[in-house]
C-alpha cells in the first residue's frame, strides 16, 4: 500500500496492490440490518405531510429506496343543501386534481434525486393507507399526525393510529411539533 499526498490541499491517495485488495475485502463494514426498499408516504398537502415527505427523502437516499407518495380522496356522501349531488363527478375532479398536485409536489421536493411515483387512491384513509401498503409490499410508512386531542379526537378517532393499528409494516410517525432528528434538503431544482 502507497499513501501520496493528491493535488488537493489536506487531502491523499492511496494505492493499493492486489494483497492488499484481499484485506480490505475480508474486513467488510457489518452490512445494516434494515432493508428498506419501498417507502409509502401518505400526503394530504398539510404542512405536517410535507414535514413527513422530508423526513421520507433521507431514508430513501440512504437505503437506496423508493418512494411512493399516496393521497386519498374522502368523499362525504351527505346531501347538499339544494338536493342530489353528483358525486361520481365530484370524485373524477378531486381524483384528478389531486394527482396533478401530487405530481407537482413530487417534482418540487423529490424532482429526480430518487424513484418515486405518486397514486390517488378513493375512500377511508386509514383503509386505503394500510390497503395500498400491502398490495405495494411497502417496506415503511412515514407519515405525521396532526396531534387532535379531546373530542375531536374521540368522534373522528386519528388517521395515523389506525394506520399504525391496521398496517402490514412498521410505521414511522412525523409531528408537527417535535424534536427535530433531519435537517431539510435544499430543493433539487433550484
């Protein structure tokens, strides 16, 4: 083995012969034991899932990971106030414009630094959330919690408590207010 100092100031090279090659195979790095391969990020387009989407960048860079971000449309089947409504047309535009902003939200966090696509999916979000997670073999879901308490937590229970309940894989949960482990990305765009 060779140690030259390189054109860089405080920097070195280091030349290595084929004996040497053999030692540095036999001393690997302990291999990390998580494979993280898929990453389910559900979006409402709050700040809190936007908070959870940059915590999501990280660990897919890390593990080399996919990303799939995951905004469901829930509709409410009351009657309006001046009789039927369509709700078949209603849900076609919620389902489109959604996807149109969770293409642009992709491209404005994400842009191409990781493979991501992005599903609109209709119905209960806990449902679709651990629904999706399964059929998309999801190896982690990141997500926030908006931290209800008192009777609005009673009447409409949590979204993330009943993911982490019904889910097929561990879920890491975001709150809007917390200690803060993940320094935010500069945007790949600009």
């Amino acid at each position: 083995m060779k140690v030259k100092p390189s054109q860089k100031p405080g920097g070195i090279v280091v030349e290595l012969n084929p004996q040497d090659e053999k030692l540095l195979e036999k001393s690997t790095v302990a291999a990390t034991p998580f494979k993280l391969k898929k990453i389910l990020v559900p979006v409402d387009f709050s700040e809190c899932s936007k908070k959870a989407l940059q915590y999501a960048i990280p660990f897919a860079k890390q593990f080399n990971a996919s990303l799939t971000l995951l905004y469901v449309v829930q509709l409410d089947y009351s009657y309006g106030e001046f009789g039927a409504v369509d709700y078949a047309g209603m849900e076609k535009d919620l389902q489109q414009s959604g996807a149109k902003r969770l293409a642009e939200l992709a491209g404005e966090e994400i842009g191409g630094i990781i493979q991501s696509q992005t599903v609109v999916k209709t119905g209960r979000p806990a449902t679709e959330i651990a629904e999706a997670a399964k059929k998309l073999a999801i190896d982690l879901i990141i997500m926030s919690t908006h931290g209800h308490t008192g009777l609005k937590h009673v009447f409409l229970g949590s979204t993330t408590e009943n993911v982490v309940r019904y889910a097929p894989c561990p879920v890491l949960t975001v709150r809007e207010q917390e200690h803060e482990f993940v320094n935010p990305l500069p945007n790949p765009l600009t």
